[in-house]
C-alpha cells in the first residue's frame, strides 16, 4: 500500500465511514466506501486534501434507497476508491460540486437519470437530458428489475465456494 | 484585457439565469458551428470580443448508451461502445471487453493481448490526426488537415483490413479479438511507423516553429494542475498541466507494463503545451507499436470463453487510457448475463467541465484554440 | 451616337466582364492552387482540369434564392452587396494595362482607386448591421476596425514611392521607372505596402472578418446565392486592384521585354505580374494560420505604421539629397 493511500485510509477511518480493501485484480478499485449521505462532504473534503481527483458521480438504483456512487482516484500514485452514499429520507445527497467543481456536471447528469437531488447544488438543472425530460429519470428501474443492495454486491468474503468465476471455471472445463 | 478578466472574476461559475449587464449580450456557438467539433453549444456571455461566462449545453447527441447496455446481453452491447468515441473506438472496446475478463475471471490469450495492444496505440494514432488537424483547422490554418488525414487514411486502411471497419470498431471480444493478425498487417504497420517518423519532421517543420501559431497558442487556455484536479481532467489535458498521468503507467492493464515509453509532459498547462505534448505521444504510440510487433507471440487469439457468460454478483471497474484521457467502465451486476448498472465514464466529460473556469475573460478566438487543445469528441460528452 | 459615349459603353462592358472572369480566373487558381498545396487534385470533373467548374458554381448561385432572415432590414441587406460589388468595379477603369490599354487617364489615378477600395468599408458595415446577426456584426466590426488601420501603412508605403515620382498619375509612376523597378529601391515599402494590401482585402492569414472557425462566416454569414457572389466577386476584384497597384508602383507596370504591338501586348507583363502577386497571395492564405485580432491590431500600430512612416522620412532625405 502506498504511504499516501496509507494515511487517506487512516483519516477516513477516523470518519464514520466503512472502509473495506478489496482485490485489486477482481475488481479494479482498491477500497470501498460505505457512508451516509451526511458525511459525504467531509469525504470530499477529505478527498482534496489528500490530492484525489474525481473520477465520476454516477446513480445505483437499488432497494432500500438508491446509492450516490463516486469514485476518486489519484494521478502520483495507485489507489481508486468507489463511495457509495445511500441518499437520506427525501432523496438527496449534499452536493460536492463546491469541492470538486467537476463534480457539478456527473450530479447534474445523476439529477437527470436517477432523480437524485444534490442538496445546496447552484444550478441542478438538466443536462445530458432535454428540459421538458426533467422528470423521465431513464434509469430508475421498474419494481420488477429492482435489486436489493445485497443482491448487487460481492457475496461476503468467507462465501469462496459460490463465486460465480469457480462455476465459469468449471463450465469451461 | 484586464477590465474584463475582473469583470469575470467576478462571477461565480454558477451559469446565468437572469438578464446579463446591459453591455453584455449572449451569442451561441453551436450546435452548428464550425469550431465545437460536432454538436455542443457553448452559450455564452460576451462583453465584446471578451467571454465573460461560457456554458457549456449538452445533449443534442445524446443515446442513453447506459440504459442500452442494462437491456442487452454483455455480447450485445460491444457495438455500442464503439459508437461512443467515434475517433478512438478500440480503447472504449478495450475497457469493455477487458471488464468481462476482470469480473468473470476469463484468461486472454498473450498473442491476443498484444494485438489489442497494438491496434489500440494504432487507434490513439488515428484520433491524433483527428484532432491535429481539426485543432489547426480553428486556428484558420486550412491545409495541415489534408495531411493529417493522409496520415491517418494510412492507419484506418491497416485496421480496416483486420477489424472490418474505418471508425466505429468491433474487434475485441471478451477473450481475445474477434480476427488474427497476419504477416501483411505486421509488415504494413512498420512500412507505416518508417512513414510516420518522416512525417513528424513534416508537422514540425510546418506547424510548430511557425510564429502565427506560436502567438496563437501560447499562454493561452492555462490549466494549473490544481484546477486539472479539481475538475477530474484526465488524458493529454492534464499531462499538459506537468502531470504525468497514465493509466497505462499508473494501473497498466492489458501489457503495458512489458514496454519501454514515456509520458510526456508539459510545463505550464497552456495549448501548446497541450499540442506539444500529443505530437510527442504519438511518437510514443509508434515506439509502443514498435516493441509490440518485436515480442508478438505466437498462440491463439481468442482464449476460452463459456457460450453463456454467468456474471457474478459485485460491482467492478476498468480503467483504459483512451485517445482523450482516462476511460472507466464501472458495472454492477445482479448476476444473469445483462449488466445491472454500466456507468461509463468517458475522459471527454470531464474535461469540457472546466471550460466555464478556463473561459472565463478569454477572447473569442482564443477560446476558440483553447478549446481545439482540450480535443473534444461530442457524442463522447453526450454518450 | 456621340463617340465618347461609345467609348464610356465599350469601357463599362470590357469592365465589368473582366471583374468577372478576373473572379472566375482566381476561383479556379484557388481552388486548384490550394488544392496542390494540400496534396490533392482538385477541381476534376467539369472540363478538362474542371476549367469550367466556376461556371457552373456561378450558374449555381444565381440560381439560388437570396434569403432575407427574419428581424434583418430588407433594404439595407439587399442594398449591401452592390454597394460592395459596384465600387470594387470602379478602379479598373483608370488602370493602364498597358501602353494604350487604358479607359480614362487621370492625373489623380491613384487617389481615385485608393478612395475607391475604402468604399468597400460601408458595404460590409451595412451587410453587418443588417443581417440581424452577432457573428455578422462582429465580423463588421473588425473588418472596420481592421480595414480603418491598415489603410494607414498602405497610403505611407505608397507616398513613399509618390515622393519619388511627385505624380499621382498611374502612367506617370510607370514612366518614372523606365530603367529600374521601384521595388528595387524600395523594397520596405513593397512588403508594407503587401502585407497591408493583404489585410485590406480580409485574407489570410488576416482574414479575421470570415474567420469561419470563430465567427462562422462573418460579415456574410446569412447571405447566400447572388448576395454571397457579389461579395465574392467584390473580394476578388479588391485583391486584383490591390495587386495592380502594387505591379504599377513597385513592378514597372506593364514594362517589360517589348513584344510586338507593344502598346497593347504590355497588357501580357502587366498580367503576368498582376497574377503573381495574386499567387503569393493565395500561398499564404493555405499556409498559415490566422491571427488573434489583437495581433492583428498591434502588428499595425506597433510594426508597420513606424516602420513606414520611418521609411517615408529615408525617402524624403534621400529625395531632398538627390
């Protein structure tokens, strides 16, 4: 582990955030987050501090409430973290668009796809999506598609023998 | 000068919605304007010939190729992705195909590995020429388009004979590639890199010490690597602004870990630097092409890969390096064989977001060449 | 018919078809110029080489419907064009193309095409303003500002070399000239007199007013069929003129090695000249880049009103000595 990563890892835990290494070669990111929507902005500012940049914002769709799901990373040394923000009670999340500037863009796009409201973002409007689409939130699932959270994530460590790669394995020889 | 720089610092980023100062008036450009490279429309606030405010409006070539790829089997959606980035579509298969890999497990082939490799850098060469030759054209310079595409015609004929196709590809399939190479395509390809080499000193000779061009783009467009950060700048844009930043260093997938190349970087973060330093990439893309077709590996190029592919549960992300910046595929699954969520991150995004900042009190005509340098593919923005 | 009506009526036709062909003459070596420079063939298809592409172009646009746009003044934006066009037409009449090759001999010839050529100004002032369109408008704007500022190196260039002769008549310079060439003792003059000349007639790489990559097309962006030809043509026969006045001052005018009937055939050496100049001005054109406009601006004011007006005072020294 890098000693810059190291000490991000560190301030980060000292927030109430659920950090988790994870495999860089099975999944391509090195840690996950979990946090709720109230500390995504001490995240953020945390990130900044800490010279990562903002990858993307994007939406998850998933029951119980949708996640907001950034990803930061750095540009001197390895060391990509995927957030996931459960959004609060009224589907909002605070916005990080005065920490990150670019975030402004991914929040509104997010704004458009998912009907996510970035509290205290200065211009939520539509983007990507027409004016008159501001409530067509493409990619909210139907009640049918929906997934639980746990039904979208990587079974818990100790559950080896299901993963799926084992069956694909085994499918192939 | 100085006066309208003021007037702009004033302004917050946050766009305008009322009426502008009474000196002040709107002009669009785009979505049908020479110079914005496709259909964007910047919206912006004028004082003069001076930008006080410049907004960015997206979405006239907008597909929803995240909804497409929830509703269509991990196969079925390859073609999309090349769709996105007209100019550099290999790398956008690239990070899809090798997504698969990464979450089912899947082994590639070595000899296919380098293919990708090696039609990859040979793509980053195409999109290139793209832009050197667009970026000279906002400059009002008319004729190094016409060579830049003679170039970059030499390039499209060797993928065409391999891929199928000019611009939009679909070569790479989760476990390889969908077609060999073979001995024509190697020897092409090092006739080409000769070619190429002599050509640099062409451009060089043509464009780079010529003083109207110099004047045009020097000092103009100044991104400071703080301001690149905030606002998530990835690709030759940042690289221009001094740091080194490579996916194909920093998290090398694929093999790019087994060559020889360098980054190249800038030094104040300004156009030319930005020219300077995708001029000297392409050199490297050729060097990169070089090693590759040096260590090509006999062996299959496509490895085994189940008729069916089960997906696992879990989320994933593969980062590739592609034409304009740093490309990320993050998908969620809920198992079956359709993606649960693909966000796409594409490079392009990002770094428009920072044109507002960078616009601000700008010339119109230096907009104009700030805007050529940061290289923008639209239906990449708009996805 | 009283001859000297005659004569007027020959003048305005032979005229007015020379502007014209001189357009169609420099389309095609444009297009066919620019072409080899950027390594392709070119016209190919109409005529043998596409010789006759022009004239289907033009058949094209005047076939074409002129579109008034919504908000614009009609008057004013129909009037534009032939306020552009009848002006650029105007000099030829007093140009001596060669010894007897000359419509109306002037003592003032040269005042009378410099005033003529500024005309120009006011026909793009009002195809700007009428055209209800900021790209036009600011295409105008610097057009104005570029041709009012440039005008002033040009005429200091040219009086240097009207010291030398103390004529404004055309065929007075010529004359003066009889054993050297002008460009020869004044070479600064020439190349001020040329770079102004280019700016004048909105080329590249001073082609700020159409910069189509900024301001799409400028001052004629909402015109179209007749109303653009008539720019065009205008453009043409300006960069002509200018031409001219730089072969009649710096290049000895139609003087060359005698031919037979020498007092017509010296319109081939006056050609010849003209239409060299005329290349090295496409050249440049499809060579570089164009400038900022406040480089455009400080290259004027900064470099070549100075370095005129300090060959202007050489010259007046150098007249007074001599």
């Amino acid at each position: 582990m890098h000693p810059a990563t190291e000490k991000l890892v560190n301030e980060l835990n000292e927030l109430p955030v659920a950090v988790a290494a994870c495999d860089y070669a099975q999944r391509g990111y090195h840690y996950e987050v979990d946090v709720a929507a109230d500390q995504v902005r001490a995240l953020a500012e945390c990130m900044l501090k800490h010279d990562m940049y903002l990858v993307f914002v994007g939406g998850l769709d998933v029951k119980p409430v949708p996640r907001v799901v950034y990803q930061f990373a750095s540009y001197t040394h390895p060391g990509r973290f995927v957030v996931r923000a459960a959004v609060d009670e009224n589907n909002m999340v605070p916005t990080i668009s005065d920490i990150f500037q670019g975030a402004s863009w991914h929040e509104r796009e997010t704004r458009d796809f998912f009907g996510i409201v970035f509290a205290d973002h200065p211009y939520l409007k539509p983007l990507i999506l027409a004016e008159e689409d501001v409530d067509l939130k493409p990619l909210l699932k139907t009640e049918e598609a929906l997934k639980d959270i746990s039904e979208v994530s990587w079974p818990a460590a100790s559950d080896v023998s299901s993963k799926p790669e084992a069956k694909n394995k085994a499918e192939q020889g | 000068m100085e006066t309208a720089k003021e007037q702009a610092a004033q302004y917050t980023l946050e766009p305008a919605t009322d009426i502008p100062k009474s000196n002040h008036y709107y002009l669009n450009m785009g979505p049908q304007h020479p110079s914005t490279h496709g259909v964007l429309r910047v919206l912006l606030e004028m004082d003069g010939e001076y930008v006080i405010k410049a907004q960015p409006v997206l979405g006239y070539g907008h597909r929803m190729h995240e909804k497409m790829a929830e509703h269509k089997n991990w196969m079925a959606f390859m073609p999309n992705t090349g769709r996105m980035d007209y100019a550099a579509a290999l790398p956008f298969n690239h990070g899809y195909a090798a997504l698969f890999e990464r979450l089912c497990n899947i082994e590639v082939p070595e000899r296919a590995e380098y293919i990708r490799v090696i039609t990859s850098e040979l793509n980053r060469l195409v999109s290139h020429h793209l832009w050197l030759g667009a970026f000279l054209l906002d400059l009002g310079a008319f004729t190094p388009i016409l060579y830049t595409f003679d170039d970059r015609e030499q390039v499209l004929d060797i993928l065409e004979d391999i891929t199928g196709s000019r611009l939009t590809y679909c070569y790479f399939r989760v476990g390889g590639v969908c077609k060999d190479i073979d001995d024509k395509f190697v020897e092409r390809t090092r006739a080409y890199i000769k070619r190429q080499r002599e050509r640099f000193k062409v451009y060089n000779e043509l464009v780079t010490g010529n003083i109207i061009f110099l004047k045009r783009v020097e000092g103009v467009g100044i991104i400071s690597p703080e301001m690149a950060r905030r606002y998530g700048a990835t690709g030759p844009v940042v690289r221009g602004s001094g740091i080194a930043y490579d996916i194909r260093k920093a998290e090398p997938y694929s093999v790019y870990d087994r060559f020889d190349f360098e980054i190249p970087t800038g030094t104040t973060g300004d156009s030319l630097d930005r020219y300077l330093v995708r001029l000297e990439e392409m050199e490297q893309s050729l060097r990169i092409i070089e090693q590759a077709l040096e260590q090509l590996p006999d062996g299959p190029y496509l490895g085994k890969v189940p008729k069916k592919l089960k997906l696992p549960t879990g989320d994933a992300n593969f980062a590739v390096e592609a034409a304009r910046g740093e490309l990320s595929y993050y998908l969620v699954s809920g198992g079956g064989d359709m993606p649960y969520r693909l966000k796409i991150r594409v490079p392009s995004y990002s770094n428009l977001s920072l044109l507002p900042e960078l616009a601000q009190g700008m010339l119109i005509a230096d907009l104009v060449a700030a805007m050529g340098s940061l290289d923008l593919v639209i239906p990449e923005i708009d996805r | 018919m009283p001859p000297e009506l005659l004569r007027m009526i020959i003048t305005a036709v032979l005229v007015v078809a020379f502007v014209f062909l001189n357009a169609m003459i420099l389309g095609y070596m444009e297009r066919k110029i620019s072409a080899h420079i950027q390594r392709r063939p070119g016209l190919m298809e109409v005529g043998p080489h596409g010789v006759l592409q022009l004239i289907v172009d033009g058949l094209k646009l005047i076939g074409k419907q002129l579109v008034v746009p919504e908000g614009s003044s009609p008057f004013l934006f129909r009037l534009a064009p032939l306020l552009s066009f009848a002006p650029c037409v105007l000099p030829f009449v007093v140009i001596p193309f060669s010894r007897k090759l000359q419509a109306v001999s002037m003592d003032v010839g040269l005042i009378y095409i410099l005033a003529m050529t500024s005309i120009n100004v006011v026909a793009v002032l009002v195809a700007g303003w009428a055209s209800n369109n900021k790209y036009s408008l600011f295409g105008t704007f610097r057009s104005v500002a570029q041709a009012v500022s440039y005008e002033i190196p040009m005429l200091l260039s040219l009086l240097a070399v009207i010291m030398m002769t103390s004529s404004f008549s055309l065929e007075g310079i010529i004359e003066a000239q009889k054993y050297y060439w002008f460009i020869l003792i004044q070479p600064v003059a020439f190349i001020i007199y040329f770079v102004s000349g280019l700016a004048e007639t909105n080329r590249a790489p001073f082609d700020l007013p159409e910069a189509e990559s900024e301001l799409t097309a400028g001052f004629h962006t909402e015109y179209s069929g007749m109303g653009f030809s008539f720019f065009f043509l205008a453009e043409y026969a300006n960069m002509f003129t200018v031409c001219s006045i730089a072969t009649i001052l710096f290049l000895g005018g139609w003087k060359g090695i005698p031919l037979p009937f020498y007092d017509y055939s010296g319109i081939i050496w006056f050609l010849l000249k003209v239409y060299g100049l005329l290349f090295v001005m496409i050249w440049a054109r499809w060579t570089y880049p164009r400038v900022r406009f406040d480089q455009l601006m400080t290259f004027c004011w900064k470099y070549l009103i100075p370095f005129s007006m300090a060959n202007l005072l050489i010259t007046a020294i150098m007249v007074k000595i001599i």
